[in-house]
C-alpha cells in the first residue's frame, strides 16, 4: 500500500499528481541536457570559433586587454554557447584570478542605466553598498562604475548578448562609454564581446563606436543537417539509453531544423518535447510521429514568445490583422490595416505612427513570419501590400489581450467588408 503523507486536510494520495509521480522516466540523465543553455564538454562544428575566440582572449590571462570581438550568426548558431564554453575554460586557465568574465543578455538588461549598474554591482561584495535599480543618473552610474572597477588590477571581458536589441531601443551612448572606459581606468581594462543576430545593426552605430567595437568580428554559419545529428546524437547519449532517440528519429529532427536555418536550438527543443511527448504516452522510444507532435507544439509555443515581446505598436498592427480575419477580411491592404490600427490607437490611448512607419512595421512581422505580406501589382493602378496573417487567430488574440494596454480594446470588432459588384 502507498504511504500516505498528510498535507493539511489532504494526502499524497488524494493530489492529481498521484498516477504520474510513480511513472518511468524516458530520460536517463537529467532533462536539462536537451536544453540550449547546457554546456556540454565539447561544441561539434564550432571547434574553429572556439580556436579563434581562444587566440583573441589569451592576453587577458597575461594581464593585456584583449581585443573587442563582434560575433554575427542566426539564432541557434552557437554564439552563445561558444562564450559560455569560453568562459568555462578562461576560469580553469586563469591561474592568477586576473580574469573577470561577464555575461549580459540586453534583451533582459536593456536599459543603458541597467546595464551600467549592474556591471557595477558584480564588484561590490557589500549589498548596503550597491547600486540602487533607479535613482541616479546614468553618468553617475559609470562614475561608480569606474571606482568599483579600478580598485584593483584586473581585466573584466563584458559578453553583450543580443547587443542589437539596446541599440535599437536606446541607441549606441552606453557602447560609447563602455568603449571609451578605458581611458578613464588606471589600474583595470575592459573588452567588450558583443553577440547580434543582425548582420546589419552596425549600420546604425556612430562611426567612432563602430570602430572601438569592431576590432575583431567572427560570423557564425547556420548548421547543416548532418551537422545537427552529431549535436543531437552527442546530447542523446548523455540524456538517454541506447535505443530511446533512434537515428531515424534524430536524422527527421536535424532535417527540420536544418530548414529553419539550421538553428540548433530548435533542434534541441524538438527532441526534449518530443521525448517528453513520448514519456506521457509511457513509450520507451521516441517515434517520428512523436517528433512531428512535437513540432506543431513547439512551433506554437514559439509563436506565443514571439507574439508577447512584440513592442506595443507591432501588437496594435497585429490585433488589427487579427480582428478583421475574425469578420471574413482576410486579404487587407495598407491602408486598411492602418485604418484598423488607427482606430486602436483612439481606443488605448496610443500616439498613433505615420502610414510608412507602419509599412515597415508590418515588413518586420512579416520577417517573424506573424504576418504574410507580399506586394501586389494593379498595373497603372500602382502597388500595394497583399497582408495575411499566419499565426492561429485565438490563441494570438489571447496573448495579445492580456497586455495591459491592450487590455482597452477587449471585445472591440471590426466592420465587415461590403463588396459592390
């Protein structure tokens, strides 16, 4: 018989967690495996990246200042994944505790005051001591920033990941005097790495901060499909026993993921649901028809992300595109969706956009794959965006509602389309 373990009124017995706790797990090692933010011991096909990266740093450890590096590759590339195995081996060689390694994700840190404070607040070992989250000025913030940093000798190689999200929101003034730090510090230097998924953002930066960045740049090549399964076969021999994730298996998953620009993160997350899917179902082998589940999920699942971090003009577009499929308007031009989201603005509050910003706007949505836009000709009638969207109706509506701003316009319709013949 089952123990029974009292929680308040209840036992373990009553909890609908009861029939699950005792399954067996498919998983033979822990899960987080098939996660993109586990470092394994080696990197398959970024040998070279890494070997570069190495070479650039290897001064730090002698003291110098290395280099700053710009890295550029797609998402799920490796990008990531290269500095934190860098960072790993930078500990094991940094003898001499010189080396100070940090890790910023700017689409998390993305303010130039957040960024700066908490560079800050690494070296501050006191908590009553540390930099407030608001309430001083940003050249202040750096101020600090530099005493706490030339206390000692040291070299501090700042990672910027998703460098490119606090340019577009902020633009490049927190690069500059990140750039330009080491001209105020006597005894300490900084190197900066910084990680794009934007080949082209350093169109947008100042020309003395393109020049102060750009020392060193690697771009990252998209993995392949046979590429893919070594990464994948490498983390199912961690993760499983032999014959749980068949070749077959791992051979459809990298095939998937190598079309969706070979993004191994995607690969990653394919096989840990897939495996998951398999383990519900008390499978002890993971099937295609598991993996094929797996990949409506995961593909709705990364709609709903990408739909949340939209800024709120690109939600308003959105639910605007939304509202009018809801009514049968399922082909819209410009001005009609500019219409709807002007409509929006009135409701919530919003400053609306010009006309042409919007067009790029929807262009970016497009990009996503939110929206399918695609221009269509009238002859000497002109041009004009055919708009579409292609994410599923209710469940972005729903996501979208939940924004406080948005929140406004529940129950909001919009009026059908009357064709004259």
């Amino acid at each position: 018989m089952a123990p029974r373990f009292e929680m308040g009124e209840r036992t373990l017995e009553d909890s609908i967690f009861q029939s699950y706790i005792g399954t067996k797990s498919i998983f033979r090692m822990d899960r987080e495996i098939l996660r993109p933010s586990y470092i394994p011991v080696r990197l398959p096909h970024r040998e070279t990246q890494i070997e570069q990266l190495a070479q650039i740093l290897v001064p730090a450890l002698k003291g110098e200042r290395p280099s700053n590096v710009l890295m550029f590759g797609k998402t799920g590339t490796g990008k990531t994944a290269v500095v934190r195995y860098i960072e790993n081996e930078l500990k094991k060689a940094d003898l001499q505790r010189l080396v100070h390694y940090l890790y910023l994700n700017c689409e998390i840190v993305d303010t130039p005051y957040g960024i700066l404070q908490s560079v800050a607040n690494r070296f501050v070992e006191n908590l009553n001591q540390r930099i407030p989250f608001t309430g001083l000025s940003t050249d202040r913030v750096y101020g600090m920033l530099v005493e706490k940093l030339d206390e000692e000798r040291r070299i501090v190689i700042l990672v910027l990941d998703e460098i490119d999200k606090t340019v577009t929101k902020n633009g490049d003034d927190v690069l500059y005097q990140l750039l330009k730090i080491n001209d105020d510090l006597s005894r300490a230097r900084v190197s900066l790495i910084g990680i794009s998924n934007d080949l082209k953002f350093t169109e947008y930066l100042d020309p003395r901060v393109r020049s102060r960045l750009s020392d060193e740049k690697m771009v990252f090549p998209p993995y392949n499909a046979e590429e893919l399964f070594d990464i994948l076969a490498q983390r199912s021999r961690l993760a499983f026993d032999n014959g749980t994730a068949p070749d077959g298996v791992l051979s459809l998953i990298s095939a998937l993921a190598a079309q969706e620009h070979g993004d191994a993160r995607r690969a990653l997350d394919l096989l840990r649901v897939a495996a998951e899917l398999a383990e519900r179902q008390g499978d002890d082998t993971i099937t295609e028809e598991h993996v094929q589940r797996a990949k409506n999920k995961v593909e709705l699942d990364t709609v709903i992300e990408a739909v949340k971090s939209l800024p709120t003009q690109s939600k308003l577009i959105l639910l605007g595109i939304v509202l009018n499929e809801e009514v049968g308007n399922t082909k819209l031009t410009t001005g009609e969706v500019y219409t709807t989201y002007r409509d929006l603005c009135r409701r919530t509050g919003v400053t609306p956009l010009t006309q042409r910003r919007i067009t790029d706007l929807i262009s970016e949505l497009d990009m996503l794959g939110l929206v399918h836009a695609r221009v269509k000709s009238f002859g000497r009638g002109g041009r004009t965006k055919e708009i579409q969207g292609s994410v599923p109706q209710f469940e972005v509506k729903r996501i979208l509602e939940r924004d406080e701003i948005l929140a406004e316009v529940h129950g909001y319709r919009v009026k059908a389309q009357t064709t004259i013949i």
